[in-house]
C-alpha cells in the first residue's frame, strides 16, 4: 500500500509548525514570502472558544491567500465543538482541519485537551470521528448549524475580509499533531490508536508530554511511527538548521517534517539559507516589512508588545546586538522601529 499524498504536495514536505502567539497571520505572511514553505498552520485555536465566541476568537483564523496551503490548526477535548470548528474552517476555505493533541501547556494539558488526549485514546478518536463528520457535511451542504448569532456574524464579516470562494465544495483532509507519550514514549500503540480514525497525515513532535521543551526530540521513536503505519508522517522537533532536515529524513523515513522555533527570525531556513549568511541590512529589511505587516493586521496600538519579542529573533550575532534590542524592546510603533535602526548606523535599504 502506498502512502496517501497530503495536500497534493510532493515529497517530502517542509512546513511551518503552528506556534501558539508566534504564527499570527503577519508571521505566516512574512515567512511564506520570504522562505515559501510547503504548507502553514494557524495557531491552535480553542474549539469552545471558537464555536461560542465572536469576533475576537474567529480572527485568529485570518490569512492571506499568499499563506495558501494553509491548515486550521484546533484544540481542545469536547467533539460537538470540534464538528462545529470543522465546518467554520471549511466555510473560510482553509486547505485542512488539523487536531492538536500534542500542546503540553498546563493550561490547555490539564483540563484533557492537547497532549492529555495521549491518556484518553477513545475521545481522541471521537474527536476525529466528529472533526471529520463535519467536514463532510459541510461539503454535502455547505450550512453552519448549530451555532450562536454572533459566531455565525463573526464567520460571515471575516469570509467577505477573506474574499474565501471555493469552485467546489470538497471534503477537507482532518489531520492530528501530536507527541510520542505521555510520561514515556507509547509511540507505536499511539500511532496505532489514531490510525483507526485514518487520519489523512500525522506531525509528530519527538518528545513526550512531561518532557514538555527539554532534552531532545527523539528522532529514533519518529522512526517507530513511520514503520507502524502507511499513514504519512511529518517528523518535528529540534530541526535547528536546514541540514537537519536531511538528517531527520534520512533517519526515520517520514514524508516531511515541520520547523517551528528555528524560524523565529528567520524566515530563510525554509529555503536552505544559514542565517549567519543572511546580511544584517536583510534581516532588518524584513523585520520592518513584519511590523508594518503586524501593525497593518493588528492597528490597536496595545497590540504592539506581541511584536517585540521578533525584534530580539532577528536582530542578533553582531557586536552591538543586544544594545540595539534593549532599545527595540521599548518601541510602540513602526516609525520607533526605524528610528532605532537609523540611530545603530543600520543603512535601511528600501
Ligand atoms: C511558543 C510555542 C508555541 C507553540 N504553539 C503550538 C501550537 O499552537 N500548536 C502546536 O501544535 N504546537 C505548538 N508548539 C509546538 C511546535 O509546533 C513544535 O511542535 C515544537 O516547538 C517542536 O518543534 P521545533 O523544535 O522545530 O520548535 C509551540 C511551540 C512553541 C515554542
């Protein structure tokens, strides 16, 4: 049996993993136009959150068609809400519903949700049964049911914002990220749990819960699951540069893998570039091209602090680094932002 393809994308696969209060749409944009990898998730998004909520939820399922093929990535630990999340994704013509069960925060792991649902393998896979029941029927009949007023205006503002069209309605593939274990590595049983539910791919972090960011990714059990099943796989955890992920390829066999922290500052990565080898006037070319992005996405002055920690990603390995990011940590606005360049001597190359 062959392995089923995902997205119509070849082999293997180089994608941007979903960070939670990193990969904003400004992020996505920025590193898709920069570095192009093959496919981009959204930040996980609450399903109760979502489904209740208004506005201020639905928007962290904004894109651009330039982030295109883009996954809605999902959590939390009641089916009903992720039918209902399922079919909003749909509705704003995302290429893929993806299931988080591998968030190891205390916050979304303790009330079961994330990385807990390792634990409770039958309402796992109720929540792919239910995810997967809603992309089918919205695409047999293209209604949101069962969902608050407010939600449904939220869905109907941020579809027009989108300009979302479909030619046809298709069955979105529903696919799950998650960890080797719990407390100790369950790959195979794991992977062998989800599989009943066959799920179009699966991105596996090398870690287990309680290891949460520590040691290292276990590359070995990645190999485990890629041997277990003929479901694709995407090997994720501790990728640091571009030869990394022959290395990780070659290793365990996956169809891909995915980058997360290895990207903060530097969308290049994805296109085989060594940040070192990337010039300063570059980096800071782009990290203004980001702010303006982010400001332009987010105009609420308030919001501006979410972008600072960017500019300590980009701006690193040179002599006076870090007093140039002293400064840039206390800056409210694109025009503060060229102004601390200026200051440093940086020619603004545009
Ligand atoms: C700040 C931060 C936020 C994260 N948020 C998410 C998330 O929303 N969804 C998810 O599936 N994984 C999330 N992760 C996990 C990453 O996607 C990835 O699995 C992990 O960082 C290991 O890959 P890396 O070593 O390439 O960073 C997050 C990781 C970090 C560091």
């Amino acid at each position: 049996m062959s392995r089923k393809n995902i997205l119509n994308l070849r082999y293997p696969i180089v994608g941007l993993s979903p960070m939670d209060g990193v990969t904003d749409s400004a992020y996505r944009y920025i590193t898709k136009k920069h570095g192009n990898p093959d496919v981009i998730f959204t930040e996980f998004t609450n399903v109760m959150g979502m489904s209740q909520a208004g506005q201020h939820v639905i928007k962290d399922f904004h894109y651009d068609k330039t982030q295109k093929p883009i996954v809605a990535q999902i959590y939390g630990k009641e089916p009903e809400y992720f039918y209902h999340v399922a079919k909003i994704a749909c509705e704003l013509d995302f290429d893929a519903v993806d299931i988080n069960m591998g968030c190891p925060a205390k916050n979304v792991a303790s009330s079961g949700s994330g990385a807990a649902l390792i634990r409770t393998p039958n309402l796992a896979r109720e929540i792919i049964v239910a995810t997967k029941q809603g992309v089918v029927d919205w695409a047999n009949d293209g209604k949101l049911t069962g969902l608050p007023e407010k939600t449904l205006a939220a869905v109907v503002d941020l579809k027009k914002e989108l300009n979302a069209q479909y030619s046809t309605r298709k069955v979105l593939p529903v696919s799950v990220k998650t960890r080797i274990g719990y407390s100790e590595p369950v790959t195979e049983w794991w992977i062998k749990e989800l599989e009943k539910e066959n799920p179009a791919w699966i991105s596996l972090h090398g870690r287990t819960l309680k290891q949460m960011y520590t040691g290292s990714a276990d590359w070995d059990e990645i190999k485990k699951a890629v041997k277990t099943t003929e479901i694709p796989i995407l090997a994720n955890g501790d990728i640091k540069d571009y030869s990394d992920i022959k290395k990780v390829l070659d290793l365990t066999g996956a169809q891909g893998v995915l980058i997360g922290r290895a990207s903060f500052g530097n969308p290049w990565i994805f296109k085989g570039k060594k940040f070192e080898d990337i010039s300063l006037e570059e980096r800071v070319k782009v990290m203004i091209e980001h702010t303006k992005k982010f400001v332009e996405l987010n105009p609420d002055p308030k919001a501006f602090v979410q972008m600072r920690k960017h500019f300590g990603w980009y701006i690193k390995g040179f002599e006076n680094a870090s007093a140039i990011r002293v400064k840039l940590m206390q800056t409210n606005s694109v025009t503060d932002v060229e102004q601390v360049i200026q200051e440093a001597g940086i020619p603004l190359s545009f």
